[in-house]
C-alpha cells in the first residue's frame, strides 16, 4: 500500500487541509499537543468509517466550523496495482478506481466493505500492520510469558481461531440440545407396534360389522317394500275422509254464521221500526226550534254588547275623575314659571354674598395661621440661639482671665468681664424677645373672634343657598309639569270623547229574562234534535240491512244443500280405523327395524373409520419415529464432526504457537541484520518469549538501552511483515507515532539511520515525534505547530533540499495550498 494525498475539511482542527505523500522517509515533526496523530486518525476514518474516529459522529467537526458545514476526508492512495480515491463525510461515501468519474460504491457501508475486502484486512489488522507506536515496542517488556504468548496470538490474529473454536463449541452446545430434545420427544418403539396391531384388529372387526349390519338393512328395505301397496291405499283412504269431514265443519260453521247474521239483520230491522215511529213523534215537538234557535242566537249577540256598554261606562267615569284631578292640578302649578325667575335671582344674590365671605374667612385665617407660624418660628430661633450663647458664656467663664476669646482666639486678660458682661446682655435681651413671642402665640393659639364670625357667617349663607337652590329645582320640575300635564289633558279629552261615540254606537233592547228563557228552551230542544239526528242516521241503513238479509238468506240455504251433500259423501268412503291402526303398528315396527339397521350400518361405518385414521395415526407416529431416528443419527455425525473441529482448532493453535517464535525469529534476524550491518546476526524468542540477541551465534548476556530499543523495533517490524503476508498485501507502507521514547541524541539519529537503511524494503515510511533533532536525517518534514489565533494547527513543509535547516530557516515556507511536490497545508488535531 502507498499513499498518495489526503485532502481533510472541517475534521478536528482541519478547516481546509491538503497534503501530498511521496516515497522515502517524511517527518511529521511538532511538539506535544501541537495535532500530529490526527492524520493517522484521517486516513483509518476515510477507509473504515466511524468505527476508527475517537468520540461521536458530531465530535469530528472543526469547532469553529459552521453548524451546516461539510465535513469531509478525500484519501488517496495505491494497493495492488490499481489507485483508490476514497471520499467521505459525515453522511455520505464514495469510491473511485483508477481515476474513473463514476464511483464503484457510493454508501457509508458498501464503501467501508468493498475497501476492507480490498484491503484484506480488519481495521484492528491494518493498525497492527502498517502502525506502529511507542507503546507497542516496549509493551512486552512488562509482560508476563503467558502475557506475551496471548498478545502475540491477538496482534497477529491467532485469535480468530478462539473465536472460530468458541463458535463451534456453541454450535455443538446448540446439538447437544438437539439431541437431548429429540430423545426426549421421540415416542416408544414398542407402543407403536402395539398400537400398529390394535388399530389393524380394529379395522377387521369394523369390517365383519358393517357387513352384517348391511345384510339386515337389505332385509328391512324388502319388508318395507311388500307392506308399501296397502299402506298407501289405507293413506289414501284416510286423507279422503279428512278432507270431507274438515271441509263438512267448515260448511257447518259458514252456515251458523250465516243464520246468526240473519238474526242481527233482523233485530236491527226491527230497531229501524221502532225508531220511524219515535222520530215522527220527535218531529212535533222540534217545530219551534228553528224560531228559538235564531231568537237565542240575536240575544247572544245583544249580551255581548251590553256587557261591552258596561265596559265603555265604567272607562268613561274613570277618565272623566282623571281629567278633573289633572285639570286642579295645572291650575295648582301654573306660577310655576313666574316663581322660577324669582328664586333663580335670589339664589345668584346669596351665592354671591356667600363667594364674598368664603373670601373674606379665607384671607383672615391666612393672616392669623402666618403671625402665629412667625411668632413660632422666632421663638424657636431664639431658643437655639439662647442655647448657642449659654455654652458660649459657660466656656469663657470655665477658661477664665488665662482662656481664648471663643471668637477672635485671643487671651482674654483684662476684656475677661466685659465679654462676660456683652454675653449676659445678650442671654438677657434673647429671654424678653422669647417671653414675648411666647406670650404672642399663646395668644394666637386660639381662632380670632373675627375669624369665627366670618366662619358662622359662611355656613349660615352655605344653608340658605342650598335651600334655594332646592326649592329652584322643585320649581324647574313644576315647569316641566305643566307642560306634561297639558299633552295628558288633551289626550284624556280625546279618549273621552271617543268613548262617548262607542257608547252612542251601542244598540240598545238587551232584556235579561228573555234571554234566561231562551237559553233554557235551548237547552231543552237540543238533546231532542241530537236524538232525531241518531235515529234518521240509523233509518238510513235500512235498504243496506234489506239487501244484506235476502243475500244471507240466499248463501243460507246453499250450505244446507253443501251439507248434505257431504254427508253423503263421508258415507261413500269404505274406511276403518282399526285396521288402519292395526296397518300403521306393523308399518312403524317394520320401519323401526329399518332405522335400527342404519343405525348399525352408521356405527358400523363410524368404527371402521375411527379404526382406519388410529392405524394411520399409528403409522404416521412410526413415520415421524423414523424421520426422528434419522435426524438423531445426523445430529450424532454433525455432533462428531464438530468434535474433530474442535480438537483440530486445538492443534492448529498449538502448531501455530510452536511456528510463532521461529517464524518471528527469523524474519526479526532478518530486519536486525541489515539495520546493523549483520553485526548481529540472529535475534530468538525463548520458551517464555524473551527477546536474545547473538552475536556471532552466541547470546550476548547484556545488551544497552540501545540494543533493546534496536530488538523491540526488529520484533514490531517483523510482527507487521507476518501480518501483511498472511493478509495477502505486499508491505511496502510504515507508519511509526513516537518510538524513540527516551533515546538520547546519538540513538534517535541511529534509529534514523537504520530506518534509512530498510528502504529497499519500506518503500514509504512516515515518522510522527516531537524530536526537532531528527529532522537532518529525514527525506522531507512537516513541521505542525498550533495557532491560537485561528484555533487550528499550522503547518510548514520544507522542500528536500531545505530539511537540514534549523526550524528557525523554515518560517518562511509557504502555507496553504500546495505549491508543488512535496508541499502540503495540514491542521492536525491534539495527539492522542
């Protein structure tokens, strides 16, 4: 495998980064955090996905990238002929081969599949072949032996046998079960054969019964076939007699009806005469009903009227008071509005005196409130001034003749007595201003007399304008009454006369007594005429109830001729109900031994059949026996074979462990011969996998730090040759992430050396340290440091001719895009 380019976006802390592999031996030199291993992560992430990349899918973005932002590994590199270009994101991924347009895969999983079976390896193998860290030389220094036979098994994939051993183990557990399962499901032989014999001996005896069973039911059929002739003939005879008699008795009944309905025809036409005679005589007396009828109907009409005669009266004597009490009442408020104008004016000349007071009131309780807030202020000035002059006086008089004047600061001496003297005529002149004040606001402390005059003044003036103004707004309303009451009295006026004219229009001649004897004869005529009325209905229905009766009579006598006729007939017919009883016994007996034989054939039928599915139970039970006796005997061969698989997958792995340490030997000899120009010729792994170094064939009993630096670096090497032949893959790649450990100077440049030396068989080997010394001996380097500003790695590559320059002869080279061969712009993320 080579690798050619690697274009990163948005990864880690590569924003846009490209950068261009070439054969020999490249440096990724910067220091401790600066993001140098990020990529190796680059490369095992566009050829196996997420499962190579540290942390979650969201992780993987640059932290400084937009949220929406693409993230994206373009990794190109050479494997067995042909050249790969391999594209990935967080969502997508293509595959292209030998710079075709076209992908050959195009999804996350058909990529990282088609590129692992390409590759021949696991992602676990492609770290163990081609990577190579400080931790993996060193880390069988500190192992056990069975330690290091378990991590040499595990690095080169001898575990795969485990597992694949594990598998078949499982698989046997899982037959195991089977077989167990089977013997426990498969029935008894010996209860098979039993019921194979039972079932067969069922079936014979079911056979010998439907026989027999069928004979007497031939027997029966013929019986029944003898009797058929004279039985029929007996039916037939029956049914004829039934049919005459049903028919007789319903005859018999349709002529009792017909003779009862000629007996209500007749009572109901003998109603029809009673009821012609009480109608004529109901005629008489009905004569005057019409004359009553129509008087009794004008009466009612005059009653409705009278009664609303009454009505109007009474409306008419009601409105008539109202316009009397309405007519007093517009006389009583007619000065209303002369009296409006009289109070309005007396209403504005009290306001306005009343305005004059409350100015007057106003203006001496201001005078008497400010003399008496003065008079307070003074006093209380006076008092603290008083009080200012008292500790003045005290304090001269306590420093005496000898103290400072409390003004000018000046000994007192001689002037002691006369600035005593001036403070006391002070205190004294302050304390007769203070009794007077005092004196003037005990007499203000009380409302002046003519403060108080004015203030009853003002309320009595308050009083009178609030009564006047009620009585104005008792004569506003009165204002307003006259008009209101003029619009009723006029129309009250209206309605009364129009009352006058209803009752003018009201006829008159309602007498109450003949209205009374009216209602009365009414009432006495009204159920004769409702009589009347029933009984012409009913003679109505005499011409219906003629025809009715002579229609009956007719179909009467028809069915006494039916009747008789017959009675003849049941005569006619020659049947006896004994033989006919004594027929039908024999009959039922015959057809009773009949069923009894179907029943039998049924039962018969039914054994042989339950006898026929029991013997194809029982063979279906020894065919499902068989089929479990052969799966049984397969399960115990694949039971065997995967005993031989298990003991084979032993002794592969015991054969493989015995081959590891030669194997690993040698090809260790190998890389350790030319590393050192076979000054050492041979490196073995003992019994417990210590590392021995010949020299000259025989074991060097100690060896330097160097040397087993040197033997560790050998084994690794050899280690990844084993890996990538047994994977099929040619090891033309070596990747190696901080191996030098603690070298000093002179091994580092050593190691170098010997990496040098092995070109010819690593074709392409790429060192990541932190070592800035090493760069002297290196191909090309690319040198990463961290931008704080930015928030990325940066990255300067020296072109081959300018790597044994000091890193302080590099800050000039380009940064960015590449410029050429041998350029490149990375952003590598902190070391793992």
């Amino acid at each position: 495998m080579r690798l050619n380019s690697l274009h990163l976006l948005n990864f880690r802390q590569h924003a846009d980064t490209r950068i261009e592999f070439d054969l020999g031996l490249t440096g990724i030199i910067g220091p401790n955090g600066a993001g140098k291993t990020t990529l190796l992560e680059a490369i095992a992430w566009a050829l196996y996905g997420q499962q190579a990349a540290r942390g979650t899918r969201d992780s993987i973005r640059f932290n400084r990238a937009a949220p929406r932002a693409a993230v994206r590994v373009e990794l190109d590199f050479e494997l067995s002929g042909h050249r790969y270009r391999v594209v990935r994101g967080l969502t997508s991924a293509e595959l292209f081969l030998d710079g075709a347009e076209q992908p050959i895969a195009n999804s996350l999983t058909a990529v990282t599949e088609l590129l692992q079976r390409r590759l021949g390896m696991s992602r676990s193998e492609f770290f163990n072949t081609y990577f190579t860290g400080q931790k993996e030389l060193n880390v069988m220094a500190a192992m056990g032996p069975s330690e290091r036979a378990q991590f040499l098994s595990r690095v080169l994939g001898y575990e795969k046998l485990r597992g694949a051993q594990e598998l078949v183990r499982d698989q046997r557990k899982l037959i195991v079960a089977q077989l167990s399962g089977l013997r426990t499901m498969m029935p008894d032989p010996e209860a098979i054969d039993r019921a194979l014999g039972t079932a067969r001996d069922r079936r014979q005896e079911g056979e010998r019964q439907l026989s027999t069973s069928d004979g007497c039911l031939r027997e029966a059929g013929l019986a029944l076939g003898a009797m058929a002739p004279s039985w029929q003939e007996a039916q037939a005879a029956r049914e004829r007699l039934q049919e005459i008699v049903g028919e007789l008795r319903v005859v018999e009944n349709d002529a009792a009806a017909r003779t009862r309905e000629l007996e209500r025809v007749d009572a109901e036409l003998a109603e029809i005469a009673t009821a012609r005679l009480e109608l004529e005589a109901l005629a008489v007396e009905l004569v005057p009903l019409a004359m009553v009828a129509s008087e009794f109907r004008r009466f009612e009409e005059l009653a409705r009227e009278e009664g609303r005669r009454l009505t109007l009266v009474e409306s008419e004597r009601s409105l008539s008071e109202e316009l009397v009490r309405l007519r007093e009442r517009r006389d009583k408020v007619a000065r209303a509005p002369q009296l409006e104008e009289e109070v309005t004016e007396a209403l504005e000349q009290k306001r306005r005196a009343l305005e004059e007071s409350l100015g007057q009131l106003e203006a001496r309780r201001t005078e008497w409130v400010r003399d008496k807030q003065e008079a307070e202020t003074k006093r209380d000035a006076l008092r603290r001034q008083y009080q200012d002059l008292k500790l003045q006086r005290d304090k001269v008089l306590d420093l005496g003749e000898d103290g400072e004047c409390p003004t000018c600061t000046r000994v007192l001496g001689e002037t002691f007595r006369t600035v005593l003297d001036g403070l006391d005529e002070q205190l004294e002149t302050i304390t007769v201003d203070g009794r007077y004040y005092t004196t003037r606001l005990e007499q203000l402390e009380h409302m002046p007399g003519e403060v108080r005059q004015l203030d009853e003044r003002r309320r009595e003036l308050q009083v009178e304008v609030g009564t006047l103004e009620r009585q104005l707004a008792r004569v506003q309303g009165a204002v307003q009454e006259v008009a209101q009451l003029g619009r009723e009295i006029a129309s009250k006026e209206q309605r009364h006369e129009q009352l006058t004219r209803d009752l003018a229009a009201i006829p008159a001649g309602y007498d109450a007594v003949r209205h009374e004897t009216l209602r009365a004869e009414t009432g006495r005529l009204a159920p004769l005429n409702d009589r009347a009325t029933r009984l012409s209905t009913l003679l109505e229905r005499e011409p219906r109830l003629v025809s009715s009766r002579d229609t009956a009579l007719a179909e009467s006598t028809r069915l006494r001729q039916r009747v008789e006729a017959l009675h003849a007939a049941r005569a006619s017919v020659a049947f006896s109900e004994q033989d006919y009883t004594e027929l039908r016994e024999r009959q039922e007996l015959t057809l009773a031994e009949a069923r009894a034989a179907e029943i039998a054939v049924a039962s018969a039928r039914a054994e042989l059949q339950s006898a026929v599915a029991s013997l194809a139970q029982a063979e279906r039970a020894q065919q499902e026996y068989d089929k479990a006796q052969a799966a049984h005997e397969a399960l115990q061969v694949d039971k065997k074979l995967h005993d031989e698989l298990d003991r084979a997958f032993s002794d592969l792995r015991t054969d493989l462990n015995h081959q590891l340490r030669p194997e690993l030997s040698e090809l260790a000899s190998a890389f350790l011969g030319e590393l050192t120009e076979h000054r050492y010729s041979e490196l073995e792994l003992d019994d417990q996998y210590n590392i021995i170094v010949l020299e000259d064939g025989q074991p060097k009993p100690v060896i330097s730090g160097g040397e087993e630096d040197l033997a560790h670096l050998v084994l690794r090497l050899a280690i990844s040759q084993m890996i990538a032949e047994r994977a099929g893959q040619s090891f033309s790649l070596l990747v190696l992430d901080e191996v030098f450990g603690s070298l000093d100077e002179a091994r580092r440049h050593n190691v170098v050396s010997l990496l040098r030396g092995l070109q010819d068989r690593f074709e392409q080997v790429v060192l990541i340290t932190h070592v800035e010394s090493v760069r002297e001996g290196l191909d090309r380097v690319i040198t990463v440091e961290y931008d704080e500003e930015r928030g990325s790695a940066r990255v300067r590559q020296s072109e081959p001719e300018l790597v044994g320059a000091t890193v302080g002869d590099a800050e000039g080279a380009p940064v960015g895009a590449p410029v050429g061969a041998g350029m490149a712009s990375l952003t590598l993320e902190e070391d793992a």
